[in-house]
C-alpha cells in the first residue's frame, strides 16, 4: 500500500461521510455527524509513564552493539592498513589470501551488523509494545466515551493532516489519564 492510501482512505470516508447528508432524493434522512478528534502518538508515548525508563534501557544496549561493531571495524580497517603497506612485497599467493581475509572480515562485519540491527528491533518491540498497548487502551476509551467515530494520529507520517481545531486534540487528556492509572 502506497504511503497515500491510507490518508486518502480516511479523507475519502470523510468526504462521503459528510456528503451524506447533502444527498437529495424524495426521502431525506438527517444523519449524525461524524465526531472526529485527534491525537500525537509521539508526543503521548514521550509522556507515558516508564518510557524513559525503556528508552534508557535500550540506549544502552543499542550503544554495546555499536561498540562491538566499532572494534569489528577498526579490526577491519586494520587489517586493509597492513594489507595496503605489504601488497607490494607479497606474493600472488599470499596477496590473494589477504584478500581473502579481508573479504571475510567484512562479510562478517555485515553480518553481525544485519543480526545486531535486528536484535535491537525485536527489543525496542520488547521495550515499547506494553507501552503503545496502554497508550492505545486509553485511546480507545476516550473514543468509546466521548462517543467518536475516529481519532487520528498526527504524527503518524503521511497523515494527510494540514490543520485542525486545537479543541479536538485529546492528546493531554490521554496523557493525564496515562498518568493518573500509573
């Protein structure tokens, strides 16, 4: 799905939600408005109760795994430094052995690269799924309570939101409701 479809999804049902009602035909029924709000994830999940706690945590495991791929580079970058000064004076042999080695060094810089990106992934999930959980229970109780047919996120990207009405934002009553249940 193109990073349009969805806005214009929740536009077009807007639109024929609102022209619902302007259908002429010999029978007109009135329709409720639609009630609408929105919010800013980002900034609520700054807000949430143990965030930066996780975010803490992840930091510092996400900076163990940079500094183990820094010293698999400079191990690296060593090893073409000494190739670069002795190619000369090897012999075929022995500089298609080097080389050798130092594709291997870089296969393995690659690999432990894509497996330490996909660990801290799977663990920013770990950290951040709970939270998101609560956040969005919140959410959907404000919408269930002030009886809303949708809430949108503006910080969502590609939102297709340009401006809207400050008195539908329910962005600091979810947070205020994040902390209250704490």
């Amino acid at each position: 799905m193109s990073r349009w479809a969805l806005p214009l999804l929740a536009l077009a049902l807007l639109a024929t939600v609102a022209a619902a009602p302007m259908v002429s035909g010999t029978e007109q029924v009135q329709q409720p408005a639609v009630r609408v709000a929105y919010v800013n994830s980002q900034l609520i999940l700054q807000q949430t109760p143990g965030y930066h706690q996780a975010e803490s945590i992840y930091t510092r495991e996400v900076q163990s795994y940079q500094q183990e791929l820094d010293r698999l580079r400079q191990q690296l970058d060593s090893t073409i430094r000494a190739y670069n000064q002795r190619a000369i004076g090897l012999s075929q042999s022995d500089r298609q052995a080097r080389e050798q080695e130092i594709r291997e060094l870089q296969q393995q810089l690659d690999q432990r690269t894509r497996e330490l990106t996909e660990r801290a992934n799977e663990r920013e999930r770990e950290l951040v799924a709970p939270l998101e959980e609560r956040v969005k229970a919140v959410i959907e109780g404000l919408r269930a309570e002030r009886n809303l047919a949708i809430i949108f996120d503006v910080a969502a990207p590609g939102n297709g939101i340009i401006a809207a009405d400050r008195s539908l934002d329910l962005t600091a009553t979810v947070i205020q409701r994040l902390r209250q249940s704490q």
